[in-house]
C-alpha cells in the first residue's frame, strides 16, 4: 500500500539499495568513512574508488563523522547521483542515546539531501545490521523521523524509499508504515 506525507510518497521496498535509481541512497557508515561490511562495503563495491576517494577528502578536512551526522559525495558507478553517508548509533542496549543519534541520522540526511534539492532518497535500515539496534525499535524510529521531518521542513522530496535487505526487516517497516503514517 502506497502512504503519503503531504505530497511524498513513503515507498518500502525488499531488495538492494545499490541497484537504486534515485537522486540519492543513504549509506550506514562508519565514523571513518573508509567502506567496511554489510550496506556500506556493498555501496563502495558497486560505487567505485570515486566515493571513497570523496570520503577521504572529507575526513581529511572534518576528522571523524560523529554518529548523527551526514555528509554527501557523488554517486560514482551507481544508478543514485548521490549518496549520503551517515553514522548510526551502535547499540547498547538503548539507554546511551541510541534513539535520539538514530533519530538524528535521518533527519540529517533529509535535511542535506534537502539543502541540494533532492526529490528521492532511498534509506537502508540504518544501525540494524553489525551495529545491532534491534529493528523492532529500529523502524518505528526510522518512519517517525521521516514522518516529523517531512511535517516540520522546507524540502522538495517527492518520494522516499525504505530499501530492506531482508522479508523480515521489510515486514518490520510494512508493519510500522502502515500503522503510524
Ligand atoms: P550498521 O553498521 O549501521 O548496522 P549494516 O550494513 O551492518 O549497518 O546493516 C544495516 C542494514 O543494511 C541491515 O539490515 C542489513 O541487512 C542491510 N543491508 C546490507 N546490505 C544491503 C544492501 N545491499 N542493500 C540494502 N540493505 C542492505
């Protein structure tokens, strides 16, 4: 079933987000930005060494990417024009501010993705993989940070996927999407 916010369609979607055709994807990295495992290693592999050679120019010039933040790079040898890299929280078992940081991740990247007039993005299930915030909790942050962030910004975003990796993280969102938004 196909939700809107205002005039963005909130879109959810079983597959991989590298394959993508949107303005930009969302990669969950890390606070180096070098690449690394699961959606960040496999966005490097079909990027091409131009996103990481961009990562690195930006470490260089603001040190590490504290978790919440974003930044962008073109989109290399994607099918995205962009890709925007943020930092989840790595979990704790939830009482070091791991809600708020994942929180932040999203709006983050919307509001940069917004400053460059983007109309699409597509999101992984950022922080649910190797830094183990469970995706119950996970989705219902994730869909509430893009419902407040589309309710409270300027912005040209005409629609915004969810790509989930797994039929059970994409149940997950179907669940929380269809019930919150
Ligand atoms: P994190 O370190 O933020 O937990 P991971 O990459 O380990 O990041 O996992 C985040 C989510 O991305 C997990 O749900 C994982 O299954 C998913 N994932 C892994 N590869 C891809 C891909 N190619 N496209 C979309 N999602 C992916």
């Amino acid at each position: 079933m196909l939700k809107m916010v205002g005039n963005t369609l909130i879109n959810y979607i079983q597959g991989d987000i590298t394959s993508e055709k949107v303005d930009a994807i969302v990669n969950a990295a890390n606070s180096g930005l070098m690449g690394g495992g699961g959606v960040d290693g496999a966005i490097h592999r079909a990027g091409g060494h131009q996103i990481l050679d961009e990562c690195k120019k930006i470490i260089a010039n603001i040190g590490r990417l504290p978790a919440g933040e974003a930044v962008i790079t073109g989109g290399g040898n994607l099918p995205a024009k962009f890709v925007i890299h943020t930092v989840g929280p790595v979990w704790h078992g939830g009482d070091r501010g791991e809600p708020q940081i994942l929180k932040n991740a999203y709006f983050n990247s919307l509001k940069l993705g917004s400053k460059h007039e983007l109309e699409s993005i597509a999101f992984p299930s950022i922080s649910t993989g190797i830094y183990g915030y469970p995706i119950e909790n996970a989705c219902l942050v994730a869909v509430g940070s893009v419902s407040d962030f589309l309710k409270s910004e300027k912005h040209y975003y005409k629609e915004i996927r969810f790509i989930l990796f797994s039929e059970k993280d994409y149940l997950y969102y179907k669940g929380i999407i269809e019930k919150i938004i």
